[in-house]
C-alpha cells in the first residue's frame, strides 16, 4: 500500500470534523460537482453564525423529529434525567408559534450534554423517536443551515440528503474498501505461508522424535540381547559346574 492510501485510510471518518457543503451532499464524500441546487446555493452563501444566540454551544444538544405536540416541560421532563437543565429552546414558527419539530436543550454542566448526546439519541418522545446530537451551529467550522441549502440529514423524499452526521454518516468509498479486502487478502495469504511454515516444523519436530524414539528403542532392543546372551552363558557355566561337581 502506498503512502497516500495509508494516509487517506487512516485520516478517513464517517463524521464531519469542517463543514463542506459538496462533501455533504456526497454519500461516500467523493464527489466532485454539485448533484443538487441546494449545494450550489451553500457553496455560494457566506453564513455566520447568529450572535444573538446565548448559552454555551458546549453544554447544548439539538433534539430533532418531535412530536409537534411535545412541549417544553415534556422535554425538560425527559432530559432532566442526563443532568441539571440550564435552558430550553423550542423552535417554534414566528407566525403559527406551532412546534417546527426540534429543540436546543443547555445543560448546565458538559458532561450532562454528552451523556444526553450519547443515550438520549434514539429515546421515543411521544411517541416519535428523536435524533440527539450535539450543536453544530457554533461547533462545527464552515456551518452552513438547511434553508441555505446546508445543513445535515434530512429525508430521501427532499432530495436533499445531507452526510457526514450520526443520523447519515459517509460510507467508506469503494475505493477504500477495496484497498481493505487486498490488505485482508495478503494477510491472510502472509497467514497460510506462516501455517504452512509451522506445519512443516511440526512434522520435521515429529520425526526428529519418532527417530530419536526408534534409535532409544533400538538401543533397548540390543541391551535386552546383550543380557539374554550373558544370561544365556551364565546358565550354561552353572550347568558345567554342577555337573563337574557331581561326577567328583
């Protein structure tokens, strides 16, 4: 593998770390022109976050695909059990003032966020189960929202999936997964030379052995002659005597 691929691999993420509209709108973060208006639109625009949002984007979560009958006690109800709540924002719309399906909710300690972000996505709300993610707004570098064309998510019947987030990571490109099944390949193949490689030891180890064990039974075999021989002799000097003995 080259240095490049390496690099390439070990620098890959499934989870946007800057935001680029054209890599957002690109499920494997390959593209290279804009398959959508919306991405020309964010490409071209030169958002700042808004300034007039207060609390600190550290301690904050952003709560998605509520009920729109979910209310702010239900959400402090519900997330009150991550930690103490410092405030919560319902977004609502300026004209109706009906829930437009998500919430910012600030702890008011960090790690309540996190716990919030990591065991509160996916809790069921009324019925809905919500997406939990921390804010991206002021986190997240190059920050573009939906209505610019931005944003990340979304649903297929838009047309504007967004990827790079919890709700749709990247999927590694083909590219990359087929540099991981030649890497698997060769080290399985670099594995059976190694298998081989010890099953010829074990055999040459097992015959080594088998032929110490045969020249040791070898050996035995010609001890146990030897004695029979002496033994042999021995009888045959016991037999001469007694009869020297007796024709005396």
């Amino acid at each position: 593998m080259s240095t490049e691929d390496r690099m390439s691999e070990d620098s890959w993420t499934p989870l946007a770390k800057t935001y680029c509209p054209l890599m957002a709108g690109s499920i494997d973060r390959t593209d290279t022109e804009p398959h959508d208006h919306g991405i020309i639109r964010a490409l071209s625009s030169s958002y700042k976050p808004n300034k007039d949002v207060a609390g600190d984007p550290n301690q904050t979560v952003f709560v998605s695909r509520l009920n729109p009958k979910t209310d702010e006690d239900t959400l402090e109800s519900q997330f009150s059990y991550f930690g103490e709540i410092h405030k919560i924002r319902l977004v609502r719309d300026i004209i109706t003032g009906h829930s437009r399906g998500y919430a910012f909710v600030e702890f008011k300690e960090g790690r309540s966020a996190v716990r919030a972000e990591r065991d509160g996505h996916g809790m069921e709300i009324d019925g809905h189960e919500v997406l939990v993610d921390f804010e991206l707004e002021r986190t997240l570098p190059g920050w573009v929202p939906r209505r610019l064309g931005g944003g990340l998510g979304g649903k297929k019947e838009s047309g504007q999936l967004r990827f790079g987030c919890k709700d749709r990571p990247w999927r590694k490109p083909i590219s990359m997964q087929s540099l991981h099944a030649r890497e698997s390949f060769d080290d399985e193949r670099s594995n059976d030379g190694q298998r081989s490689m010890d099953r010829r030891r074990d055999r040459q180890r097992r015959h080594s052995r088998d032929r110490s064990l045969s020249r040791e039974q070898s050996r035995n075999r010609a001890q146990d002659r030897s004695h029979d021989r002496y033994r042999k002799r021995s009888r045959s000097s016991d037999r001469r005597r007694k009869r020297s003995r007796s024709k005396h």
